[in-house]
C-alpha cells in the first residue's frame, strides 16, 4: 500500500515563499556561481551581462472604426500657420493645429483626417472622447512644439487625455495636456500619427499605477555628472536612455540595463569606476545634445503658463489660452497613461529661477509620484509627493556635481512630459547603433589620439598592442579636433595613478585615460603595453644559459677590408678589426670612434647605430637585431663613404661564443676567439637570418684612380669585380659576421665586414 506524505508549511513559512516569489518578479535574478578560483562557492549575484528579470507586459488593444472622413489639406511654410476646422454639427468641429514660426525649414502639407470609434478591446477604464484623427504632414519631427486643440465634452467626474495610437503595436502612448475647458482638450506634439482623447471616471483611476521598472535594475550605473557636450549635465538624456531600453529591449527580452554596459560589457567588471563606462556615458550626453530638450521644456513650460500658437483675430501668432492644468491634472495624467501603457513616464521639473531637470516617472501610489533621478541613480525611494493638491518641491540640482557642492534645487513646478511625443524616439533607436559599434559621440566631442615619449624623446602616436622596451612609460594626449584643451587621468587596477609616467611591471599592462576639457568628461580609454623584464638568473658554468644581456660591455667592430681571394695579392688578406664602444639607451644603442684607417693617411669616423627587438633567449622567438653604420674617410690618399644596414633575426642564441663567416660564398659555424676551437657549440643557435647592403661612393682621390664616382651596392656572399690600373688582376670584397656571446654579466658583440 503507497503511503502519501503531507507537508503542512507554517503560515509565516507560507508568506516568506510568497513573498521571495513576488521580490524575484522585480529583481535581477541571483544565483550561486563557482568563483574562477576555484574557492567555495557563496550567493553573488550573476554578472550584470547576465542579469534578467520578468519584464512586465505592455498593455495592448484593438480600436475598431468605420468610414474615414477627411476634413482638410493645407500647405504651411517656414513662418507658421495653421489650420482651423469649422464645420458645425461635425464632430471635430473647432479642431485646430497651431504650427509656430521656424518648426518646419520649409513648406509642409498637412492633411486631417477622422474616423468615427465602433469599439475598443482596452478594457472599461480606457473611453474614447473622440474620433480616431489622422494627421499626415510626411513624418518626422518639427524643430517647435505644435499645439492641437481637439473638441471633447467630458462629463462631470471624468478626467481626460490625449493618446498616440499605433495600430501595429496596438499600444497607446500619452501625450501632454497644454490646456482644456468645457468644450476642449489641447496638447503639445512635436509629430502625429493617430491620435485621439481617451477618458476615465476618476474613481477608476488606480491608486497604484506601476510600470515594472525599478532603479539598479533597469537605470544606468552611473550618476550625471554632465560631460563637454552637455556640461550643464544630461539628466534627460540619461533618462531618455533608460526608458528608450526599458521599453524596447535591444539587447534581448527581460535584459536588465543596468551592470550592462559597466566597462562598456567588458571583463573584468569595474563597478567602482564609473568613468570607464564611456558607451553608456557618451550616449546618454549625445542624446541630451540632440534633443535641444530644455528649448522644448521651456515652450512647453510656456503653453502650460497660457501660451501657445493660435488663431488670434484670424492671424496664426502667439496667444493667451485658458491654462487650467492644475498639479492635480498633472497627477492624473502621470497615472492615467501608466495605467494604460504599463510604461515608465518622463517627469520635467522647473525651478522658480528658469532651472529644469527631467526624471522617470516610475509609479504611481494614490499622492506619490516615485522617480528614477539620474543625480541619485539606483535609489528606489526618490518620489515627488502631492499633499493639498498640488506637488510639494522636489530638491535636486543640475548634476550631481552641483549637488555635493551644496548648490541644490527646489524644483516647484512638475509636468508630465509622456515619451515620445516630444523626443525623437527614433534617434535614440540610431545612436544606440553607434554605442553598438563603439563609436558613439564621435561626431560629437572633440577627436584625439593618445601619445607616448619614444626613444628620441619625441611624443608619437601609441600603435596597438605596443611592446615597450624600457620599464616606464610616459603617457599623453593630442588634441585633434576643437579649441579647448584636453586634460588626462591615468588608472591601473581600478586605482587612480599620480602621474603619466608609468612603471611597466613585466607582462601586459592594461592602463586606463579618462579624458577631459574644461574639467567635462570627454571619454576612457584602455591602452594596452606590453613589457618584457629582463632576468637576472646567475651564470653556470658548462651549463647552456638564457640569453642576458648586460648591455653595458658591448661592444661592436667593423673590418672594411677585402676578405676574397684576389689575383692581383694572390691570397687572401684579412685586417684588424675595429672595435667602436657603444652607449645604450634600453634596447638601442649607439656610437662612434675615430681613428687611422687601415691605410694610407688621414683620419677615418666610424659610426653605428642598432637596436634590438627584444633580449634574445633560448625560446625559439625571434629577435630582430638591426644596425646601420658608416665609415667616413677623409684627407690623404683616401677621400670616400661607405655606408650601409644589416637585419639579422636571431633565434635560439647560445652562450659560448660563435663565430659566423663567409669565406668564399660559404656560411659556416666557428668557435669565436680560435681558443674555442675545438669546443662544442651548444645547440641553441637553431637559425640567423642574414641581410647585408653597402654603398660605396667613390672620387677622384678613391683607389683606382681612374675611375669616376660610382656606387654599387651587394647582398649576402656576392662580391663586387672591378679592374685596377695600380695592379693587375680583379679585385673582390665579400663579407664577414662575427656575432660574440659571453656570460651574461659581460656580454659582447663584434661584427667584422670584410
């Protein structure tokens, strides 16, 4: 017989569960993860690129209606106008739009149309108040506010609003109240599309209206703090940012913003660092720079104080209107289009002294208006709150920098901006692209290119993925575009750094730039470079060593002689070398000595010059060596140049001296000096690539003396024949290379060219 088991949950164990259900329908979700260092595992939350959450549903309906009835055209230009529609018994009789001087750069073709509502699946506290209207002026926004005065007849106890409707999303959109009386509702657009007056019995109004988006879940993860392009700050286009994502969901359903995009979404997370979130930052600043938003609020602020653009005496100009949006209209309108959208709302604040400030509106509860304000971002508990019918001041400031400076703002005036309906919504969907990509604010703030202090002292271009040789490195910025001039901040490890000058520790180096001009953000940036330490492991005897170079000791000589048989000598003939003391500087090195030439009279210079692509080890990585010198002989019976370069790639150098010579067109391997001879070489010298080119410039002083000027230049064994006049017999020149390894504490380098 199965036996059932029944578990009984104590009541407050049964409301704990409700209530955990309930907080992960509004929090990213939290899991346990296994660090990458294998330590045990704890609670943490997922990374901010995995963060999800249930995004609450948008609401959606379907309006049904009949015959469309057009009612006019008409053709405004650049000066304004507008349109009057008077048709007694019509129901848009008294319709009117009002297009203010300058909205339009040309002439635009409005055409208004409507269409008698038959039914709506929106529910019982959505009423149509008029007709679905159409206005088709071909799209886009008008550079001014427009003011489209609609006739309505709302009952007592009702509260009314304008409504985008779009018939493929089936959703509607809010759109601010400029003005009403008895017989008409004006609001404020910046573009059309179908539109209509939606209205509520006030006593549906819910007292809670809440939208589902929630500060540090779906807000950015910076505060605002301006930037050079808006350096008043960019609170509405932080807000825009946000609630743009919030409603569109670029990245994918139930993404959380905020985290997101915390060093632009790369690792590691730097939540401490704000300043290197430079996507999200330059967006939010390109967003406020394109909208030119507090010309808008201002005329809008203007229209609600009972200005606007009307038909006065049978001239379109500016005009008083009944201004009768009171704070509790503004209220309403808050949780009105939140209840029928599911929507975050755009909240414009001004101040008695001609400040504003925007925010999201989040929730609505009976008097509060809850608010995401992005100079206090990730903070729930900001609400704007109205008691004896009207808002009592919401204190903020400009930026969070005039904040904690003490220069605070009490914003006395709140209006209810809606979302689309004054912002372009479709720019934003643009610049997003552009943050996409990584180039977002190119256009907009100054260009710049980051520089370092090369070997010759000069300040270059830093390449990409730079190795450098020495263990500091000096860091800059050059100005490219724009008039004011940049400043620079370096960071390493999330820790803010004292100086441009950087110590490099072995490895790569990852170091932060935040850029500024005139103290305003203008981006961050990671550089990485690259610095290979030099070791310092201690010689052992008859043991193959790593290749350590004590640059100090080196030395490098030249024989500019002729090694091949020659007819006329009848053998062959190798001179002295020349040894020239060099000086380095890291991994290059120079120098230069005078001295008797090998014959004749006079004086000859020997210079050189050379660096190393890094220290040669048994690793079998290449080493680049390359040197150029120059021979300068002068006065007696020798007046002539030689000149000339040589690449060599080393790998796998050993220890014990090798000499490497060309005799009579063979490359071969010798113990280097003779009393090595006999020595195993070790076994580490696995390849040299060898690739000689000289110059000889001759005159009417250079042996042979009948000869003109000439040049000739040869490569790897081959020689150069000539024929002397002071001689008999073919004269030819080949080459020498003697590379010398010693102990790594008294390294030595000769080359002899022959």
């Amino acid at each position: 017989m199965l036996k059932t088991t029944v578990i009984r949950f104590k009541p407050y164990v049964i409301a704990l569960l409700i209530f955990i259900l309930i907080l992960s329908s509004i929090s990213c979700i939290t899991l346990k993860v296994k660090p990458k260092d294998g330590s045990s595992t704890s609670a943490a939350t997922t990374s901010a690129v995995d963060q999800t959450r249930p995004h609450p549903p948008v609401r959606t309906g379907d309006i049904s209606v009949g015959p469309k009835v057009d009612l006019a055209t008409q053709s405004i230009g650049s000066s304004g106008g507008g349109i009057s529609i008077s048709k007694p018994g019509d129901p848009l009789d008294g319709f009117s739009i009002g297009v203010p001087d300058k909205a339009y750069p040309g002439n635009a073709t409005f055409k208004v149309s409507y269409a008698p509502i038959t039914g709506q699946t929106f529910g019982d506290d959505f009423t149509p108040a008029s007709p679905l209207i159409t206005v088709d002026n071909g799209g886009g926004y008008s550079a001014k506010l427009m003011y489209v005065k609609v006739p309505v007849n709302i009952p007592s106890g009702y509260f009314a609003m304008g409504f985008l409707y779009d018939q493929k999303t089936k959703q509607l959109e809010g759109m601010p109240l400029i003005a009403q009386d008895e017989k008409s509702i004006t609001v404020a657009t910046r573009h059309f599309s179908n539109f209509l007056i939606g209205m509520i019995e006030q006593l549906k109004l819910k007292g809670t209206a809440d939208s589902g988006f929630r500060p540090k879940i779906d807000d950015w993860q910076f505060t605002n703090y301006g930037s050079y392009i808006a350096d008043s700050g960019h609170c509405e286009g932080q807000s825009l940012a946000a609630m743009w994502y919030y409603c569109t969901q670029p990245d994918g359903k139930d993404l959380c913003l905020y985290g997101r995009y915390d060093n632009n979404a790369k690792k590691p997370e730097t939540p401490e660092l704000w300043q290197d979130d430079s996507y999200g930052y330059r967006f939010c600043s390109v967003l406020q720079n394109d909208t030119d938003w507090q010309n808008y609020a201002s005329d809008f602020w203007t229209g609600l104080a009972g200005r606007a653009w009307i038909n006065l005496n049978n001239k379109w100009q500016w005009g008083n209107v009944s201004a009768a949006i009171s704070d509790e209209t503004t209220r309403n309108m808050f949780s009105y289009s939140m209840q029928m959208t599911g929507e975050p709302q755009e909240v414009i604040m001004q101040s008695e002294s001609g400040s504003f400030h925007a925010m999201i509106c989040f929730k609505v509860d009976k008097d509060t208006l809850y608010v995401a304000d992005p100079n206090y971002y990730g903070i729930t508990d900001r609400k704007i709150e109205f008691v004896g019918k009207q808002f009592k001041p919401y204190n903020s400031g400009a930026n969070r920098a005039e904040i904690d400076a003490g220069r605070t703002i009490n914003y006395e005036h709140i209006m209810y901006m809606a979302k689309s309906t004054i912002i372009n919504w479709s720019l934003i969907a643009q610049r997003w692209t552009e943050l996409k990509n990584g180039t977002i604010g190119n256009d907009k703030f100054p260009r710049y290119e980051i520089v370092y202090l090369n070997e010759k002292n000069d300040w270059a271009a830093l390449p990409a993925g730079y190795n450098s040789k020495n263990k500091k490195i000096s860091l800059g910025i050059k100005k490219l575009t724009g008039a004011d001039p940049l400043a620079n901040t370096f960071y390493r490890d999330g820790v803010k750094l004292t100086t441009n000058e950087i110590d490099l520790k072995p490895g790569a180096n990852e170091v932060g730039i935040y850029i500024t001009s005139k103290d305003n953000y203008v981006d961050f940036k990671y550089v990485t470079v690259t610095y290979q330490a030099e070791e310092t492991t201690a010689p052992v005897v008859n043991t193959p060593l790593p290749y350590i170079a004590a640059h100090s000791n080196l030395t490098l000589g030249y024989n500019f002689a002729d090694w091949c048989k020659s007819n006329a000598w009848g053998g062959t003939e190798r001179n002295n070398i020349s040894e020239v003391p060099i000086t380095w500087n890291g991994l290059n090195f120079s120098g230069k000595k005078q001295q008797k030439p090998n014959y004749g009279t006079g004086t000859e210079m020997l210079e050189i010059s050379g660096s190393l692509s890094a220290i040669p080890k048994p690793d079998k990585k290449p080493v680049n060596l390359t040197l150029t010198y120059k021979s300068t002989w002068d006065k007696g019976d020798a007046n002539f140049v030689y000149s000339g370069s040589m690449t060599y790639t080393i790998t796998n150098i050993p220890v014990y001296i090798v000499a490497m010579t060309n005799q009579e067109g063979h490359w071969r391997l010798d113990p280097w000096p003779p009393e090595n001879k006999g020595k195993a070489l070790q076994k580490y010298l696995t390849s040299l690539t060898f690739k000689y080119n000289e110059k000889y410039i001759g005159n009417p002083n250079t042996r042979p003396k009948n000869q003109k000027d000439q040049s000739w230049t040869y490569t790897d064994t081959s020689c150069v024949d000539y024929a002397g006049t002071d001689s008999t017999g073919t004269y030819r020149f080949g080459t020498e290379l003697t590379i010398g390894l010693r102990s790594p504490t008294n390294w030595q380098t000769k080359t002899d060219n022959k």
